[in-house]
C-alpha cells in the first residue's frame, strides 16, 4: 500500500478487488452465497480496507460520502454471516 495526499491508497491486486467491492456497494447476500469461503474472506478484507480509508479520511476531514460508513458496516455483517452460515453447514455435514 503506498500513502498519497492525506489518506491511504490501494496498489496492485488489492487496488482491483477494493474497485469491485466498490462496485458492489448492495451486496445481496444470495449473491455471497454462490461465493466460495476464500473469495467471501478476500471481499471482507477489502471491505475492512475500506472501512479503515474512510476513517482515516473522516479524521483528516477529506471525508464525501457519510453513508457509506453504514454500507460497509452492512455489508462486512452479510460476509460475516455467510461465512458462519457455510461453517456451520460444513460442520454439520461432517
């Protein structure tokens, strides 16, 4: 990750998964469902990635979009219960 005018910035892989999280801003969790437990833990990461940008740019006042706090509070909830819901099936298929 480099640092740039005020607030942190993605490289790389990272920079390209943070744009589809972002593209995805309702995710639906039928939709999470049809994901595989590695690609749900990849979207949380981005999506705790973000949710510390927009702090670190709540603090320095660079901050746009208030409402998006609450979309990625969502949003990490419906990754979070998928994953407990697809680890609580596999545990009980065994």
């Amino acid at each position: 990750m480099a640092w740039g005018s005020g607030f942190l910035f993605f490289s790389g892989c990272e920079q390209g998964l943070a744009e589809t999280m972002a593209d995805d801003k309702n995710m639906s969790a039928a939709d999470l469902r049809e994901k595989t437990p590695e690609q749900l833990r990849e979207s949380l990461s981005a999506l705790k990635k973000e949710q510390f940008n927009l702090r670190f740019q709540a603090a320095t006042g660079q901050m746009e979009n208030t409402a998006r706090f609450r979309e990625l509070r969502r949003n990490v909830a419906r990754v979070k219960t998928v994953l407990n819901q697809k680890a609580a099936d596999a545990a009980q298929a065994e």
